[in-house]
C-alpha cells in the first residue's frame, strides 16, 4: 500500500515538506555540515539552515556515484529496506558513499589533531598603585 492509497493526494505543501526533509537527510548523509561554510552547521554536525543550499553548493563536490548511493539509502529505507539490503542491491554505489564517508571521517580526525587548543583565560594582573 502507497502513502497516496492511505493519507490521499499530498497537498503542495506536504509535498515541500517531504522534499525538505529528505534534502536534510540527504545533506547529512553526505556530511556536508562538516564542510558547510555555516558555522552553526559545522558546530551542531547537523544541517541547521535550508539543505537546499548546501545541496546546490557542496553537490557538485561529489561524485554522482555517491549521490546515487545515497539516494538508494534514503529511498531504501523509505521502502523499508534495510542497510544490507540496499547495499546487496546496489553494491557500487552504496560502496562509494562508504567511500565519500570515510574520506570525510578521515579528514575530520586528522584536522583535530591540528586543531590549536584554546588560550586560557587568566585574570589581569594586580596593579602596584
């Protein structure tokens, strides 16, 4: 049974709905708060504005292999396929998006190591009046 047999014809605006939610969804997967130029983004791990725009932005970073792989993740799972599932299906390109991932994990971990550690604050030093 399809979601338009149980709930009906979507409304323009379910429709807007459904499109952003997987457009964040997708924008995660991808790991784009990581490279997204919005601070809150970076700092939350989590798309926090439109997806939309970093999908247009940082989309074209990625190869269309992984974009395809996540697609069938995020439609597998809306089809209620699993991980394993999905990957059996389509092997190559869920196997670029574990690829992309990695690469972004990586790259996460070795800029933490060079990631200067915070000056501490110190109280001004007492005045000899």
């Amino acid at each position: 049974m399809t979601t338009t047999e149980i709930y009906g014809p979507l409304t323009a605006y379910a429709k807007e709905c459904v499109h952003f939610a997987v457009q964040h969804w997708r924008a995660n997967l991808l790991c784009f708060p990581y490279l997204c130029v919005k601070t809150a983004c970076r700092r939350a791990h989590a798309c926090s504005a439109d997806p939309n725009i970093c999908m247009s932005r940082l989309g074209p970073l990625v190869s269309e292999d992984v974009r395809r792989g996540v697609d069938a993740l995020v439609w597998g799972h809306v089809d209620g396929f699993t991980y394993d599932q999905v990957r059996a299906r389509m092997p190559f390109e869920v196997g670029a998006f574990e690829e992309w991932n990695a690469k972004i994990r990586q790259s996460i971990r070795e800029s933490a190591v060079l990631a200067r550690p915070r000056a501490k604050k110190t109280s001004p030093a007492p005045s000899n009046s």
